[in-house]
C-alpha cells in the first residue's frame, strides 16, 4: 500500500492498551493510535451530530471517532454487540463519510465475525501474517484481557481500604505499561502470577464485614468509567467494597444466554437482547451472598437493560436486597448521581447497623 495506514477505534476503560499491542503486531510498520482520552469535549462532539434519542454509547463512539480522524487516524475498527450497538457501525460510518472524512472502516459485528473472513479483510489492509500466526496473536490478546480483568476485579474489591493512597493505581498502571508491549504467553503467565502475587502484599485495612456492592447493568456504561463519572471510585471513596463481573473478559468468555438463562431462577423466561440476562443473573448471585445493594448502570433508552427492570425489582422484594437503578446520558448531571449515590450509601450503611449494631467506618 502507498500510503501509511493509521489505525484508531473507540475508547472503552484501558482496554485500548491491549487492543493498540494487538493491531500493532498485525500490522507491523503501521501506525495505531488510541484516541485521545475520553473527555466532555468527546461527548459534544458525538452528541452533535448523533441522532437525539440514540443511546449514549453511540454519541461517545462518534466522538473517540472525530477526534481520532483528527489525530491522523485513516482506518476505524468497530465491534458490535447483541444489541442495536451492532446496528451503530453503518450509522457511523455514513455520519462521518457526510462530514468530510476519508478513512477506511472495518466493522466487526458477532453476526459477522468469522476467522475466514477477518482474515480475509486483514491480508486485504496489508497484513503479513499467516493464519496460524494471527490466531497466536488473537490468543494473546484474549490472555492480557483476561489478565487485565482479573487485577481489576481484585482492586474493585479492595482499592477502598489501602493503607497507602494510590498502591493500586500505582499497580495497575504497571500492568497497563506491561501489556502495551507485545508479550509471549510464557511471559503472560510470569505476568499473571507475579501481579496477582503483588496486588495481595498491598496492605489493606479492611474489616471481617465490609460493605458490599455489587455493580450490573449495561456493558458499556459499565465498563467506560468517563460515562458514568466514575461511579466505582467514588464508591470505594467510601470505604465500599465494589464487585463487577461484566467485562471484556466476561463478553468473551462468559456463558451461553441459555445457560444464563436457566440460571435467572424464574425471574426470565426469554433472553432479552445484549447482557440483561446476565443483569438478573448477577444480581440474583450478589443477593444469594448477602450484599449489602446493587447499582443497575444502563444508558438512557437501552432496551435489554430496561426490559430486565420488572425482574430486578421482583428480585429485590423476594431478597429484601436495595437497588439504585442510574440512566446515563449526554444531559446527566454528575451532581445528581452524586447526591443520589451518597444518599444511597448511607441507606445500606444504616442498615447494616440496624441488622448488626454496627456501621462502616466512613470515608468522608
């Protein structure tokens, strides 16, 4: 090819680190960029010229695009879900081609994705890699994210009681730094044991019962801290311990709808589209190991997330389990969530001393 390709995609959390090693190593003597990081200006931009009532992961992925058209970038990626998200790419594309922007786009829904045909389209933008080698390649990357989730899961659990402010963080950018370099799987294992291994010597300060949350709902408000004002520290803040299956990691590997399905105990009958079923089914599990509440996380208007709402207040009544339920959008204010997400705390702080004569040590 006579011009230099420059790859760029959507941001979601720091899955943009192994997802930038991953293209690097497809396309050896090309360019990835990330797209610069999330901010209020991404959001205007995207909702600018996104439809109004489109859901709030659309106009975040419109924005990571412009500003990553702007950065350079002359092809974007974009992977779809079991939702209208997988409908998004077209959409998008079309938006961006009416703007002005020339750029390849190569979008990767679940209908489609084929290893046939992936690597098809990858040979087709220059990749010199065999099958055999691409497939090396795609197990790595599933292993770093998996590796990656696993560190995160342990710190969502245990960043709010640190003795020392900020030894997670410190570690977990450690990590970040690691798995932006390309990686053997020997290595990868080394990686996985030894941080494992680290993130257990960070002394805590955390009682025999802390408080627990459990956080659910849908993927990517979940897992794109920006778009929900970074709801997880503010939680730990308060001295909370924080659960959350849902992750790359959990897409990827996690089980089939229908053996979600039949684990909802009753509380579903039918799948509902993208992750609700694995919303009720969390939420019956968090309320089977007697956490303290749950936060339902969805964009505004999304469809599974808001048919599983019926289930998860049935759920509620038969566990006796509190449930803050929190739509996001371009017009959310950060006050509110803020204002409702204290007064929330302090609710199943007071029942903890109710049930137990004895509260959580605040946060402040």
């Amino acid at each position: 090819m006579d011009k230099q390709l420059v790859f760029s995609f959507p941001h979601m959390g720091d899955y943009h680190v192994v997802i930038r090693s991953m293209l690097g190593e497809l396309f050896p003597g090309q360019r990835v960029i990330s797209a610069p990081p999330t901010t209020q200006r991404t959001l205007e931009l995207g909702g600018k010229y996104s439809p109004d009532f489109v859901c709030s992961p659309f106009k975040y992925n419109m924005g990571n695009y412009i500003e990553a058209l702007e950065a350079g970038a002359n092809v974007l990626l974009q992977t779809g879900l079991g939702c209208r998200y997988g409908y998004y790419g077209e959409v998008q594309e079309q938006i961006l081609r009416d703007l002005g922007y020339e750029f390849d786009f190569l979008c990767f829904s679940r209908a489609h994705v084929k290893p046939e045909k992936i690597y098809r389209v990858l040979r087709n933008l220059g990749c010199p890699l065999s099958m055999r080698e691409i497939l090396g390649v795609m197990m790595r990357t599933a292993e770093s994210l998996r590796i990656m989730d696993a560190l995160d899961y342990y710190i969502r659990e245990n960043v709010g009681f640190e003795i020392v402010p900020g030894s997670f963080e410190k570690l977990q950018k450690q990590l970040l730094k690691e798995l932006s370099e390309p990686q053997t799987m020997l290595r990868l294992e080394r990686l996985k044991q030894g941080y494992a291994r680290a993130a257990g010597e960070i002394p805590v300060k955390k009682s025999a019962m802390p408080l627990r949350v459990g956080v659910i709902g849908e993927l990517y408000t979940l897992m794109e801290p920006f778009s929900n004002f970074y709801l997880e520290k503010q939680l730990a803040r308060r001295n909370i311990s924080v659960s959350r299956r849902m992750s790359v990691s959990f897409l990827l590997f996690g089980k089939k709808d229908r053996i979600s399905l039949r684990e909802s105990g009753g509380y579903l009958k039918y799948t509902v589209g993208a992750n609700g079923v694995d919303s009720v089914c969390q939420a019956k599990r968090y309320a089977e190991l007697g956490y303290d509440g749950l936060i339902h996380m969805k964009s505004f208007g999304c469809i599974p997330e808001l048919n599983v709402m019926p289930a998860l207040t049935r759920l509620e009544q038969d566990y006796g389990i509190p449930i803050l339920h929190l739509s996001f959008d371009a017009n959310t204010s950060e006050v509110g969530v803020e204002t409702r997400l204290e007064a929330f705390a302090d609710m199943i702080d007071m029942r903890r001393k109710k049930a137990y004569g004895t509260a959580r040590v605040s946060g402040g």
